[in-house]
C-alpha cells in the first residue's frame, strides 16, 4: 500500500477549506459577520479610483488598500505587521501569512478599532474588521 504524501494531503485540506469558506452564509450589510460575501465588489484597477467598494467597508478604507496596493507609505508604525490570527476566525495559515493596516477612524485619538488584515505576500485575501478582530469580513482586490 502506498503512502501519502503529507504535502499532497495538506494542499488538498487548504483547498477543501478555502472552497468551504466559499460557501458560507453572508451578513447584512452593516452587521459583524464571518461569512464569505459572494456579492461583495471585485475591486479592479487602482483601488484608491475605483469607487465601488463593498457596502460594508467605512470609506476610509479606500486609503488604506490604495496604499496596502502600493506598499506603503503607511501612516501608523504598526501597518503591515504580522497579524497573528490569536482569535482563530481566519483560516489558519503559517505565521507570517497575515499582515494588519489601519482604517482611520475620524475623530479617534488612537488607531481604533478597524483593520484591514491581508494574506499571502503580495496579498491575495483581504478582510475587514470594524470591531477590532471580533468578527471579519472578506473581500476581494484585483490588481
């Protein structure tokens, strides 16, 4: 009887996941969620031009993926640091997979509590939390 190959297996389970992830319910608009939002906007081109941003996504977010798009420059030190996924609500990937940004919020003394976190290097998986690692959004950015 043969073998299976360890890296096959784990390739195959990444996959399974990231098409059940897929398939999860999505949120109203407006409402913290988890689930995967088919509807949701494919942004193409130049993010910061692109006015059709998710519904869920505050505007200031159009700033942070522009820059995210152009690697920086980031307003705060700790934009682009290694997101830890301590939570367990992202799919779990190797450390140094997910990285964290900013999404200013006006009238906030410090960064607040929105985030941009990204995965893969250059990022491919973008979801957004607006209650600081609670709940997470996913959406898509087409370069």
């Amino acid at each position: 009887m043969r073998k299976l190959n360890p890296v096959l297996l784990l390739a195959a389970l990444v996959f399974a996941l990231v098409l059940w992830q897929r398939h999860l319910p999505t949120s109203p608009p407006g409402q913290p969620g988890t689930g995967n939002a088919p509807g949701s906007t494919q942004l193409t081109g130049d993010a910061a031009s692109n006015a059709g941003l998710p519904a869920f996504l505050p505007a200031e977010a159009r700033d942070t993926i522009d820059r995210i798009m152009r690697d920086g420059p980031f307003e705060h030190r700790q934009d682009g640091v290694v997101f830890g996924n301590y939570e367990g609500l992202l799919p779990a990937r190797p450390r140094g997979y997910y990285h964290e940004y900013t999404v200013d919020t006006p009238g906030a003394r410090s960064r607040g509590a929105r985030r941009i976190i990204t995965g893969g290097t250059p990022p491919t998986v973008f979801y957004y939390t607006g209650d600081h690692y609670r709940s997470f959004r996913p959406f898509q950015v087409r370069p």
